[in-house]
C-alpha cells in the first residue's frame, strides 16, 4: 500500500473512532442531579440560540434533571416563549410559571439561570416588515413572577445567575428598578455592541442607527470600518477603529484569582451585546475593556463613561448571585456534540489562532465559567435533598 493512501487511511480511522471514544467517556461520567430553572422569553427561532449553549454545557458536563435522571433538553426545559410547527404559520406558545407556583418551584430548584428577557418582537417574528429599532412587542421582559422567584431563591440561598438583558426595554422601568435592587447593582442605560463592519449596507447593520445618529449629531453617518456602537434610550455614540479605538474588540479580562480557578482565559474577544451596569458592593470577577484612543476617551468621558466596566460580578457574601454584563449564553452550537467527552481540544477545528478570534469565548471564557460556578455550588448541595 502506498504511504499517503495509508495516512489518509488512518486519517479517516481516527476520524472515526475518536468520536465513539469520546462518547463512551462522556457515557460512563458520574452525573450530577440537580433541578435547573432556565428562562429565556428571547427565541425567535427553533434553534433557542440564547441558552442552547447553556444546555450544551450542562449535558457535557453530566448535570441531570435531578427529578427526571435525564440531561436537560434545550428544546423543552425551559420558561419562556416556544415557536410550534408548522413554522410557516408563525404559531407560538409559552411557558410560564404562575404566582401560585412561586412556593413549590423555588422549593424544589437548586439554581436559576436567567439568559435571556428581551422577549420576542413584530419584526423578528414577522421578518421584513419594519426595519426601526423598536416594534410592537409580542412577548417579553421581566415581570413580577420573575423578580418574586429571583427573591425566593436568593432567601433560599439558592445559585441564581442572570445575564444580559435583564434592565433594559421591553422591562418596564420599576420591574427593572427591583431586580437592580435584588442583585445590589445600578444600571445606567448604556448597551453596546461590537460590529465588524459599520457600513450601512453591510450584513446585520441595524437600519435604524444612522437615523439616531443623524438626529444627535445632525450629521451624516459616515462610518464605514469595523467599530463599537453604544446606545441610550435618545443617546448613540460611535467609536470606529483607527480613529477611537486601536482594536475594535471589546475584550473581557478575568482576574487572576478566579481565571485560574476556574481555569479561564485571562483575556478574551467578545463580540455580542453588553451593557454597563455600576457593581455598587459585588466583587467583579471580570472586566470589559475597550481600546479606546485618546479621542475615544473624549467620546466616552462626554457621557460620563470610561473604558472598563464590569462584565462578571457576584454577590460578596453569600457568593450565590451572578450578573453577566453580556449576552453571554447566545450561541447556536452544534447540540449533537455536547455527548463527546473533551471536544474542546479540537481547538483546530472549533476556532483559529487570531489572538481576537471571538470564537475562543465560548471554549476559553464561558464554558469554563459556567463549570466553574456550576460545579462549585454543586459540591455545597446535600446529596439527600
């Protein structure tokens, strides 16, 4: 047999067999039952990109449903807005948990995972329709059941981990205003996001913007690189690569005590939306940073805003209540894989060797995290519960 027949010969073998390996690794892990409440009114599709990744992980990783000894199912166990078939009828349903189940649930739960509030809108649901920055809402944002069930678990001092957008519209202003005060922290308004290009005509250009800016400034947009864009309610301020930033990432930093605890990326790409929250008393576990130039800086300090804002913090002393600044869980991943023991280490084929590839956070940065506090507050439960 000739020599490169028989390296691609072996070459397909690996390729075959490594996978069932790594399937019967992940068959024989030891599982770990706890009962996990995931919200997320944020699903415009049937591939629930806003906590899939969330559910990835905990099936990797062998968490169960404590009561069904079972892996959590990212199509089913959920609270929040379900899209059903037939797809083209745009027919939906929900999932909600009434006043009369917030004794019972919160009993039950181990933990709480808020991904996602946004909700569901007329133009998402309906696409082509409006191109403006807000429509009619269909479903969504935080209400009362939700900040009551926030509060029975923390009295329980049981995990709750919240993350962005958890205070900004469609919640309305004292909804939002209680679920601040519960976690000890101040919003101020300000959400941003990373986009590679800012040309107007690019894909995934929010229309909308250059109508807000054009309104602010009374100029023209005029941007055409890749950029930063941060919002207020009648507030947008641009920073463009070259000109105000030196990189047009925004770059999550982890202090060292926690990254290598929990065995983070010291410093990662991030490229979904964030927003800029005052910590008050919670420790942050990591920071956002935006590589602003000096004009950059002028931009921000005129708006009362600095280049580093919290993007982790976790309550001092209980240390059982998370916020992530960012639209962390948003990830439409291969589900199929999550049964494959230690699929992380083909990092060849998962992201690229670019230092801001922004790919690396969900393998360096987020699924570590997720472990680390998941698995941290597992060991602490009682195995008779």
């Amino acid at each position: 047999m000739k020599k490169p027949l028989l390296i691609v010969l072996l070459i397909l073998a690996a390729a075959l067999v490594l996978p069932v390996i790594n399937l019967l690794q992940w068959t024989f892990m030891d599982k770990k039952a706890m009962n996990i409440i995931i919200v997320d009114k944020t699903v415009p599709s049937v591939h629930r990109e806003k906590h899939k990744s969330f559910n990835w992980i905990l099936t990797n990783d062998r968490f169960v449903n404590r009561e069904k000894n079972r892996s959590f199912s990212y199509k089913k166990d959920y609270y929040g807005f379900i899209p059903t078939r037939p797809l083209k009828k745009k027919l939906w349903d929900r999932n909600e948990y009434r006043l009369a189940d917030l004794k019972e649930l919160p009993e039950k739960a181990d933990a709480i995972y808020i991904t996602d509030t946004y909700g569901v809108f007329f133009n998402e649901w309906y696409q082509g329709f409006s191109q403006s920055r807000r429509t009619r809402k269909i479903y969504g944002g935080l209400n009362n059941n939700d900040n009551l069930l926030i509060k029975e678990m923390k009295d329980r001092n049981k995990l709750v981990v919240m993350e962005y957008n958890s205070f900004d519209f469609p919640t309305a202003e004292y909804e939002s205003f209680r679920a601040q005060e519960r976690l000890g922290i101040k919003f101020t308004g300000w959400t941003g996001k990373y986009f590679s290009s800012l040309d107007s005509t690019s894909k995934g250009f929010q229309a909308w913007m250059p109508g807000m800016y054009r309104k602010q400034y009374n100029e023209p947009w005029s941007f055409t690189g890749a950029g930063i864009v941060l919002l207020q309610e009648h507030k947008i301020i641009v920073l463009e690569e070259g000109s105000d930033l030196s990189n047009p990432f925004p770059q999550i930093v982890t202090d060292e005590t926690y990254s290598n605890s929990w065995n983070l990326a010291g410093r990662v790409a991030f490229d979904q939306w964030f927003d800029i929250i005052d910590p008050m008393e919670n420790d942050v576990l990591s920071r956002f940073m935006i590589s602003t130039t000096g004009r950059g800086d002028s931009l921000l300090a005129e708006n009362a805003l600095i280049n580093e804002f919290p993007a982790v913090i976790r309550e001092p002393v209980e240390k059982r209540t998370y916020y992530f600044s960012g639209d962390f869980a948003s990830k439409d991943i291969k589900y199929c894989t999550s049964r494959l023991k230690n699929y992380e280490k083909f990092k060849g084929l998962l992201y690229g060797k670019r230092a801001d590839d922004p790919r690396k956070f969900f393998w360096l940065y987020y699924k570590p995290l997720i472990q680390g506090i998941f698995n941290e507050y597992y060991t602490t439960l009682d195995p008779s519960r």
